[in-house]
C-alpha cells in the first residue's frame, strides 16, 4: 500500500525542511506528492519547493538540490533527484518495496482517527418488495461501509425501518378494507406467499382505490392513528406486515452481499419520545418558535437560514401548509410541529440524528431481531429489552444515504445542529446523496415492462418505473435474470460443471455485474440499469474484473502443475532474485509499473471516502484489470524462458491479483473459481 510511504516520506521531508532551512511547524509547507510524467523520472515527485521559493528567495531547482542534497537515506527509498524544473523526484527501492507487500499482510490506512462512524442505508418503507431504485442506496451504502473498514475506521451500519408511515397503512387499508381479512387470515397469507409481492400488488391496488376519492384518505388517517396509537388490531396488523416484510427485505440484500448490525425502527423513537427530548433541546436553544400569527398559526416552527433553499417539491404540511400566498412563509420557517400537535417526519429525523451523534441522552432497549453466522443482528425496542448488546449510537461521524430528493431535509438536520450550539456534529454529518436508477429499453423489455412505441416514454433514452404504480421492478426479479443469464455463459463455457456449481458461480457473476454498474457512474447522475452492459466480459464491468482475477488464478495453478512451484515457495525466492527484471531494462518498467499501480489501492479509497464519489473505486479497479491483461498478452509468464524474469513477473501478478481481490471486496464482490 502506498499511504504509509507517503507518511514516512511527507515527515522525513518536513525534518529535512526544518533542519536545511531552519523553518518552524508552523511554517513548514504541506508536501504534496505525485506521480513524475514518466516512470524514468522517478516513482513518486514533490513540487515542494516551489512553495519556498518566494519565501527563501531562491529559485525552485537551487531549493530542490538542496533538499536533495540534505535527503539522508530512508528505508524503502533508493535516492533523490533535483529536476532542471525544480520538482523533487524520488525512487524507491523497488525490490524491497515488492518484497514488504508479499511478505506481509497489507497495514491499514490511516483511519479516521479515533470514534466510529455510523452508516444508515436501505431504509425501504416495509410495505412491499425491494425494487431496482433501492438496490442503488443499499450497494453505495455498503461499499461506503467495506471503505471505512478497510482504511481502518469502525462502523456500525443502521437500517431504519418506518413502520408506522403511510406507506403500511396502505397496506393495512388493503388487507382491512379491500380484502376484509382478519389478523390470523393475513398472517397464514405471510406464511405461504411470497408475501413482499403478495403486498407489492395490494399496494397498487389500494393507490387505486384512493385515487379520485380524496374522502377514502379519512380511513388512511384512522389507520395511521391506530398504528401509532397501538393496542388495536390495525396496529397489530401494520407490526406483521412490518416485521414480515424487513425479514424479506434482508433476504433480499443478503444476495447483494449487503448486511446490518442494527435495525431502528421508527415505532420506537415515538413510543420512546425521543422527540420530546429533542424538542426540549431545540425550545431551550431557542432553535424552534412558536409561531403565534398567519397560516402557520399554533406550529412551532425554524427558521431557515438564508442561503438553504427549499424545493419547489417541499414537504406537505397537511391542514398547516400554507397557498400560493404563503410560499414565502415556508420558504423561511420550516414546520417542526403541527398546530394539531403531530410531529412532521423532520422532527423525528431530527431526534434520531442526535441520537446518532451521542447528543439526546435517551437510548433504545435492544432485541434480537435474527441470528446469523457472524453473530445476532439486533433491533431496536421499546419493551423490555436484553442488557448484553454492544454499544450503538454515539458516533464520531454519521453518514446518511439518502437519495438526492432529500437533500433540503437533511440541511436542515445539519441547521438544527448548528443551532442547539454544536456546529462539530453537523460537520460530521454526512449526507451521501445519490441520483435514481431508471431502466435501458433493451432492459426493460427483457424484464416484461412494455412501452408504447408512440408514447412520450418511449421516446426517452431510459424507461422511468414506478414502485407505487405497480409498474416498478421488483429487485429480486432482476437479480434472478442476472443470475440466469450468467448461468447460461458459465454452463456453455464450464460444460462439465455440476448445476450446483454452476449456479454458485452464476450467483457471484450477476451480483457482480449489478454491484458494479451501480457504482461505476458518478453518484449524482441518473443512471439506466442495463443487464447485457453489466454482464459484460469484455467492457467496464464487475465480470470483467472477476475474469482478470481468475485469469490470474489460472497462470499460477498451471505453473504449480507443470514446475511444481507454489505461490508460496515463489515468493520467498525472490530475495535471492537478481531485481534486474524490476529495474527497468531497456526503459520498459512494465513490471515496476504493475507493482506500484497496485500498490495504490488505499489511496484511492482514501479519496473516495473523503468525496463519497465510488466511481473512482470502480474505475480504478477497471484500469488495473486492463493493466493485467494488457501485461498478460505481452509479457508471457509460463512461456518466459529467464527464470528470474519469470519470478519477477508472477510476484507483481499475485500482488496486482491481491489488491484486485481486496478492491472487489471492497465492493461488495466475490471472486468465482472460473468464469
């Protein structure tokens, strides 16, 4: 990894610095490195010099041949050089350098220092099946998570479950009034449908049903006060349908490699009261106000700052929201609590976010929701609860994963932060927005959803879904297409495979191929899910990388067959090795090349973390793919007749292969034994 050389090297040149030019800390340059523009150069160049030159009045080459001069020695570096540009260029010991990273495991990166960081995502409403838009938060939410963990910094990965939203109520309005059945009825229903889709048609049914009779909407509201209220069999029906429904949620995102530690569920921050606590701290901070004249008489109310505008698409606000001539109000008071006393869902995001960050001083009683390999998942409750449960809460930094469509919301729990006096925890807020998934043509044909030819959708270059239409893609049903398509290209490439096997290894390639085009197009960018694209072994694909890996598996088991030489026994004769191979012979550096491009995995999550923008991750775990089947075709290992190139070659394929494994990890990706 190339952090922690870029860490020895920043302070052995700040020491350097500080001697040579007798500069304090406080006025010693930052020291940036780079890569120099050709590999003869050096491997790694510093313009530090250029931010002295004013200072010391010397030009930046007489200053880099000072530095130069005044280096020392470093393990790991082989020298340094003044450019006639005045850049510091710097080589390092190349042997050395390969033989740190296959003889050791990988150190850590930096971290985040000291604290955990808390993730939300997923946060499907429990009313039916997962469709292909929440496949998008819940793979960005998780590759943030494997991210952090790599470079080091705990997690805890939070699912908020809203079970006493509108979205159950409909559901429950579905089994109750359309379907007239009872309790017992639904919950044997539960039992031997797939219930996620039984649920998914009801809910398009009951929107039906709703439409163009707003006096229906009474009975929503009844069952909404039920669900809230508890106590009644509406509350018990919504608690089924919630509790069944996560359960096939988690099934779901399991096949994505995608999994939780804690699940938070909304019934209980109301029964708890964590808003009253929440709202305690804002009326004493004078954050919110009731507002005692106009449409928004009797809502307590906060202000909102000038620069923080709100969209045209801004929350209702129900019997309180004001009319046109009232849309300046709302664009300077956001509603906290209605006149009639109910809290808006701001208020209860809210009291969960300082609940996050360690500030309420109220917390959860805690279950166990299920029990997996790796230990139970938890849930939270309002009742009883176990005492031995790990710590949750608390968090040093928190991360929201939340589609683009509520960024003015989670502003706003930045600005109640900043106005209860703690602008440290809003800065440690992270909203990790994110664009929707629509569909290619092709795409959506192959899955059923049929366009008009002459409509205005089909003239568009992507087919938008709709979830609450009935009209969506429900996420399992695009997975198992995936699978079945790269069931039938393993099955023609690998006949003699069993179907049990065969359908493992079709299993890691189709969420390969969706994991990896969720993530390799810019956060902020609508994107159209295409199955053949992301299948793909030959473009910018999941698939593609897998089958470098696996290329690279094939090279060293046929070597271990014909020369009887295993990775292990390879690697520790390279000490005895000539470097002559690493050393750039004829000025082809192609094996150094390989070796050092790989060696910048932690650096590239390093930026991604601090942008949230996964694509980089993505693109450069392509880029080296590509790296090794370009070296693959032209630098031949098996055939290689120079035994110590040979050796050579092989050590920089089974470090370029490691850091590959590591970066699909890091995605969410498994590598199948052969493709």
């Amino acid at each position: 990894m190339m952090l922690p050389v870029h860490a020895r090297l920043r302070a052995h040149i700040a020491v350097v610095l500080a001697s040579r030019f007798g500069l304090d800390e406080a006025s010693l340059p930052p020291v940036v490195l780079e890569s120099p523009p050709t590999r003869a150069l050096g491997d790694l160049a510093t313009p530090v010099a250029f931010e002295l030159a004013r200072r010391l009045r010397k030009a930046p080459r007489a200053i880099a041949q000072d530095i130069a001069e005044a280096f020392g020695t470093l393990d790991g570096v082989a020298g340094v050089t003044a450019a006639p540009n005045g850049y510091l260029n710097i080589a390092l010991d190349r042997q050395a350098f390969v033989l740190a990273r296959l003889g050791v495991s990988p150190p850590a990166g930096p971290g985040a220092g000291s604290g955990k960081a808390l993730v939300e995502h997923t946060a499907i409403n429990p009313n039916k099946a997962a469709h292909i838009g929440h496949l998008r938060n819940a793979v960005l939410g998780d590759t943030l998570v494997r991210a952090l963990r790599f470079r080091g910094t705990p997690v805890e990965v939070q699912n908020y479950i809203d079970d006493t939203g509108v979205q159950v109520a409909d559901v429950v309005v579905g089994f109750r009034v359309l379907e007239g059945l009872t309790l017992d009825r639904i919950r044997t229903i539960a039992d031997t449908t797939r219930f996620d889709y039984y649920c998914w048609d009801l809910y398009a049914r009951v929107t039906e049903w709703y439409d163009g009779q707003p006096e229906r909407l009474k009975v929503r509201a009844d069952t909404l006060h039920d669900i809230e209220h508890g106590g009644t069999e509406n509350g018990d029906i919504a608690a089924l349908v919630a509790d069944r429904i996560v359960r096939c949620h988690l099934a779901t995102m399991a096949r994505l490699n995608v999994d939780y530690d804690l699940l938070t569920w909304e019934g209980d921050i109301l029964r708890l009261k964590f808003w009253a606590q929440a709202f305690d701290v804002l009326k004493e901070r004078g954050a919110v106000y009731l507002q005692s004249e106009g449409r928004l008489a009797g809502c307590w109310v906060m202000p909102i700052q000038e620069d923080l505008d709100a969209p045209p698409e801004a929350e209702g606000l129900g019997e309180d929201a004001p009319g046109e001539d009232g849309a300046e109000t709302e664009q300077r008071e956001k509603v906290i609590v209605r006149s009639n006393g109910v809290v808006t869902y701001v208020g209860k995001d809210i009291a969960y976010q300082f609940w996050k960050l360690g500030l309420l001083g109220r917390d959860f009683a805690y279950r166990t929701f299920s029990e997996r390999p790796a230990g139970p998942l938890w849930a939270t409750t309002s009742e009883g609860g176990l005492a031995d449960h790990p710590p949750f809460g608390g968090a040093s930094w928190v991360y929201n994963v939340i589609d683009v469509r509520q960024s003015y919301l989670q502003k706003l729990l930045k600005q109640a932060l900043i106005a209860v006096g703690r602008p440290d925890a809003a800065e440690r807020s992270h909203h990790f927005s994110y664009e929707m998934v629509a569909l290619s043509h092709a795409t959506a044909r192959e899955l059923g959803y049929a366009i008009a030819p002459d409509s205005e959708e089909a003239r568009k270059p992507f087919v938008e879904v709709s979830g609450r239409k009935g009209l969506g893609v429900k996420a399992d049903d695009l997975l198992d297409r995936l699978v079945d398509k790269a069931r039938v290209e393993v099955a023609t490439r690998n006949p003699e495979l069993g179907a049990d096997e065969t359908a493992r290894i079709a299993g890691m390639i189709g969420i390969a191929g969706v994991r990896y085009f969720l993530v390799k197009f810019s956060r902020g960018k609508l994107i159209a899910f295409d199955m053949d694209e992301a299948l793909s072994f030959e473009g910018e694909s999941g698939p593609y990388i897998q089958y470098a890996v696996v290329r690279a598996n094939n090279i060293f088991q046929k070597l271990r067959q014909r020369d009887g030489l295993d990775e292990t026994a390879l690697v520790a004769s390279l000490g005895s090795l000539s470097p002559t191979a690493l050393m750039g012979a004829d000025d082809n550096h192609e094996v150094w090349s390989l070796v050092l491009e790989a060696s910048r995995l932690d650096e590239v999550v390093e930026q991604v973390i601090r942008t949230l923008e996964f694509s980089g991750l993505a693109k450069y775990a392509f880029s080296l793919a590509q790296a090794f089947n370009a070296f693959y075709h032209r630098s031949p290992i098996l055939n290689e007749e120079r035994d110590d190139v040979r050796r050579w070659r092989a050590a920089a394929v089974i470090y370029l292969r490691d850091q590959l494994v590591r970066a699909l990890d890091v995605m969410g990706i498994q590598v199948p034994p052969r493709m």
